[in-house]
C-alpha cells in the first residue's frame, strides 16, 4: 500500500554551489528542489515552467497524455524512447488547452511516420507553450522518482545557453507542491455546455449522438473528452458545467445520471466545493459514476479520507483486478493521490485493487446506484479492458 507522509515544515534553505559547468551544446536543463541539474536540449517553447515532476510508462498516445488536464501542475518523464514519432493532429487530443507543464524525454524527438500526422511534436509544443527537454538520462530519473518520490523541478530551454541557476533553484524549491492545491478551477469549463460527440473510427472520425436514451450532467474537474464521448456513445446526451456548479444546478437539469470527471491536484482542497454538491446527489439518489478525482471525491463526500501517493500510477499497462469476477484489466492511469480505504465507512465496499500495490481502484455504495474507479476506463491512450463501466452507468439508470 502507499505510505501516507505528513507535511513536515519548511527548512532553511542552503542555496547550492552550482559549481558545475555547463556541458557545451546544453539548451536546456531540469533543476530540482534538492539543487540536482540536469542538462540537455531544449525542444518545445522557450522559457521555464515549474511543477511535480512524475513520470509515464505507456508506449502510445503522447499527444493525449500531454493533453489531458489530469496533468496541470506535472512535468512529465516519457519512459518510451521513441516520442514524435506519430507526429501531431487535432484528432487525438483530450482538452483543448494543453495543461501539463513540461516534457522530458530521452532521445531528440523522432521525426514523424504515420499517415495522421499534421504537425511535428515540437512546433506542436510551440504552439501550446509546452517547455520541452531531451537527452535526459530518464531512466535515472525515473528511478530516482520511484525511490525518493516525485520531485519538485523547474524544467528550462534557453537557445542561447544563458542560465540563471539559482534563481530557477528559489523556483523550484519554493514552489509548495500538489498536496492541497486545488487546481480543477484551471482547467474545467467556463460555462455549461452540451456535448454529443461519440467514439472515433479509422473510415468515419469522430461520430454523434442523435439519438440519445438518457440524459447524463457531467461535473467537469479536467474531463478527458474520450470520457465525454464513451458516455454519448453508449446513449447519453450529455451536459457538462464546471466544477463549482452546485447540487441545486445539477438536479435542475433533471438528470438520469451524474457523472463526476478526472482532474488535477488534490482531492481535499477541490472537496471544499464539490463534495456538498456530491452529497446533495446521492440525497436525491440519481445514479452517480465517477473517475479518477471524481472518485476520489465521492469517497470523501461519503467518509472517507485521501492521501497522497510517493510516486503515483501513471501509464496505460497497470493491472487491476475487479474483486467481483476475479477478472484482472489492464487499465490506463493518472492518478497522484488514493483513497484511504482504513477509512471507508460501512456500506462502501471496495470493487477494484491495483495488483501493483493493492491500493483502491474502485468502491461502490451498498444498494444504491453509486459506483466510481480510480483508473481510466475510456483509456485514450491505453487498453479499453474496462470500457463495459460506461455500460454499467447505463444500466444502472435504465433500471431507475
């Protein structure tokens, strides 16, 4: 299981020596909190970007990675070699506004070789202010994630060679990290907005839902919009309205389901506003399906208590095993923070374990139609093993 780490109060900070030179040819660098550096060539836009440096093992779906606003406040280590090689497109893409901080890989980014393509990676991540950096040793740092945790870091690319160290140092060191940052009010939706785009096939794109059975309210904290599609293309029309909407604002639009969304930061501080409305839905008892933060905070809207993980689960090859059927998926995930489950209440039961470190990957509400998943059952990228919950939400509405 994770291991739950108070906060410890802030130290008096040594301003490292930086005595090291810079390597000729370096563009770009990673510093960390601790005072590491290291070098290699700046890719993306210029500038420097500050963030929790995590990383990610799938081998497929960069661009939906980089995209998908589970990331806001991350910088993120691709573990796969290979990066750019799909190249770019509007297609593949899960929010409109990128919100990652940065990128890290290990060789230059592959030139593009597929038919799709419409874009290279790096004017790509020019074009979406996404500091970018290769030629990093990520296998090291992986590791060194793995058993020190995920780092606070400051990720720069400067063409010409000019570093202010310890300036980006103070950046990094100071930067108060994601435990207790809600950051769902970055990246959700500004409005209410309908939503009636289906899954995607290789003759037709992207399809529509005309003629939709139910009528699902989305509760968007960072919604993937594979998400969006998976619930319009088992029969939903959907409504979406941002994170702050309220109980009453949910139930006016007299929904067979509400479904609360993926997203960044940590659950507690999004929790302040969000679980009152939770709590208001499961009072009117509408069917409720929640992903990722959206189950997160159904725990905590029911009882229970999250923490923050070491290194978190990130990547589209993480085996869960629903404790129901014994069936064991291989999931796609992005999450940083888990449940607690000492402290679920009676009632709540677990339905999904991470085979990786036993953690909680999905609960449910004893007699009632309440169920969510701490993985990422719409996958983009990743397997779609687990796809048969949207038709679970389905079926749980069609029986109210």
């Amino acid at each position: 299981m994770p291991n739950q780490h108070g906060t410890a109060p802030k130290q008096q900070r040594q301003v490292p020596s930086f005595d090291a030179p810079r390597p000729p040819g370096a563009t770009g660098a990673l510093v960390l909190a601790d005072g590491t550096v290291l070098w290699g060539k700046g890719i993306g836009a210029t500038g420097s970007n500050v963030g929790e440096v995590v990383f990610n093992t799938a081998m497929t779906g960069y661009q939906e990675t980089l995209t998908d606003p589970s990331y806001a406040g991350q910088i993120i280590t691709f573990t796969f070699p290979h990066i750019g090689n799909i190249g770019t497109n509007a297609e593949d893409i899960e929010t409109t506004t990128p919100a990652a901080r940065g990128l890290i890989l290990r060789a230059d980014i592959t030139e593009p070789a597929n038919w799709r393509s419409t874009k290279h990676l790096d004017s790509w991540l020019k074009a979406n202010n996404i500091v970018g950096l290769s030629g990093i040793d990520t296998r090291a740092l992986t590791r060194r994630i793995r058993s020190k945790g995920a780092p606070n870091g400051v990720v720069v690319h400067a063409p010409d060679g000019e570093f202010d160290l310890p300036t980006l140092w103070a950046k990094a060191a100071d930067w108060p990290g994601l435990e207790g940052m809600d950051l769902a009010l970055e990246v959700t939706s500004a409005q209410p907005y309908s939503w009636d785009e289906s899954e995607w096939s290789l003759r037709g794109g992207y399809g529509k839902q005309a003629s939709p059975k139910f009528h699902v309210v989305a509760l968007d904290y960072g919604a993937k919009r594979n998400i969006l599609r998976c619930l319009a293309a088992s029969g939903c029309k959907v409504t979406v309205l941002p994170a702050q909407s309220s109980a009453e604002d949910v139930l006016a639009h007299k929904p067979d389901g509400v479904f609360l969304s993926n997203g960044p930061g940590d659950p507690a501080a999004t929790g302040d506003y969000a679980v009152p409305m939770i709590q208001g839905v499961l009072k009117a008892g509408v069917p409720l399906f929640g992903i990722c933060l959206g189950h997160q905070m159904l725990a905590l809207a029911l009882g229970a208590k999250t923490f923050k993980m070491d290194t978190g689960h990130r990547g589209a090859n993480h085996p869960v095993k629903d404790l129901a059927t014994g069936r064991v998926e291989i999931t796609s995930q992005n999450h940083g923070f888990v449940v607690d489950e000492t402290s679920l209440p009676a009632g709540v039961k677990v339905t999904h374990r991470s085979l990786f470190d036993q953690s909680v990957e999905g609960i449910a509400v004893d007699g009632k139609p309440v169920f969510s998943v701490q993985y990422h059952p719409e996958a983009s990228p990743g397997p779609q093993d687990a796809h048969y919950l949207f038709d679970r939400f389905v079926g749980l509405m069609e029986k109210r």
